[in-house]
C-alpha cells in the first residue's frame, strides 16, 4: 500500500510541475513576456511516474528558453551537441 500511496503523490506532483511548467511559457516568473509560438512547446510538457521516480519531459529547448544563454560571445567554446541541438531545432 506504502508504494502505491507514492506512486499517487508523483502523479499528483507530476500535475502540478506539467501545470507550471505550462504556466510559466505564457508568463515567465522573471517578468518577461511569454513565449509566442506554435504551441509545440506547450505540449510538449509531460510527466511519467517509473518504478516510485517522477520523470519530467519537455522540448529540449524549453531550458534556452526560459534561463537564457551565456550573453558573452563564447560561442566557439560551447560544446558540438548545444550546437548541433540549436541548428536542429532551427
């Protein structure tokens, strides 16, 4: 009972993450306008409970999006797989 009663605690966290995460691409905590776009983003918000672990997935751009990148012209000294990612997403 003990497991099942945790399982239904990450589903229920699992909501209220997906429900943020949602929430926070239309009106960014940090004062910022939303994010304008095909809504691919939004949907792209899911949660999975495995094994008593909560997993949370997303576009892999939603990072970029939200936190920024570094602003200080170092892009030779990002890694190949940030890059590949970006022109991939573009």
């Amino acid at each position: 009972m003990e497991g099942e009663n945790l399982k239904l605690a990450l589903k229920e966290v699992g909501k209220l993450i997906r429900k943020s995460l949602k929430q926070n691409a239309l009106n960014p905590p940090n004062g910022k306008k939303g994010f304008k776009a095909s809504g691919k983003l939004d949907r792209s918000f899911k949660y999975r409970v495995e094994n008593n672990e909560l997993y949370i997935f997303g576009e892999k751009y939603a990072n970029a999006l939200s936190d920024g990148i570094k602003t200080d012209n170092t892009y030779n000294k990002s890694s190949e797989q940030f890059r590949k990612s970006i022109i991939d997403w573009a």
